[in-house]
C-alpha cells in the first residue's frame, strides 16, 4: 500500500494537486468519477469495456485514497471498523 500512496502522491505534487485538493474537492471528486464508472454500464450491460471500467475505478480509487493520505488514516483501520460495523448491523445468515 505504501507504493500506491507514493504513486499518487508523486503524481499530486507534480501537478500541484498535493496543494489545491481539499477535503471537499476530494469526496466531490469520488461521487464525479463514481458516476463515470457506471456510465461504463449505463446503456449496455452486456458488452462491457473492461479496460473502462479500470480506468473509472482507478480515479475512484485514487481520490478516496488521497483523502485518507491527507487526513493521515490508516486504510486497513477505517476499513476493519466498516466492517465491524457491517458485522454488528447484518446478523450472519
């Protein structure tokens, strides 16, 4: 994980990003780049373009994982209490 946040970083400081992104712009971003992944699907589900489909899940992807390098959280914490969560709320079937 450490590589990825330094891939990204590297490429957020090489274009200034690392200074203008804000909270705001970034979770703005992820809902943007989310609706880009479904347009993947949106008018045909069965002939998906999966190279597409990465490339919408990578910007997803890389937002959602600038938020947590700047607000300095840890991915496997925030993730491991979602799922505890979801384990607390939805009983095992």
């Amino acid at each position: 994980m450490d590589e990825v946040f330094k891939l990204i970083q590297e490429m957020r400081k090489s274009r200034g990003w690392d200074k203008s992104d804000t909270l705001p712009i970034l979770i703005k971003s992820v809902s943007v780049e989310a609706s880009e992944l479904l347009e993947t699907i949106q008018w045909d589900e069965e002939n998906i373009n999966m190279d597409n489909v990465k490339a919408e899940l990578a910007d997803v992807l890389m937002y959602a994982l600038s938020i947590c390098i700047d607000e300095g959280w840890d991915v496997k914490d925030i993730i491991r209490e979602k799922i505890t969560n979801v384990y607390d709320r939805y009983p095992e079937k």
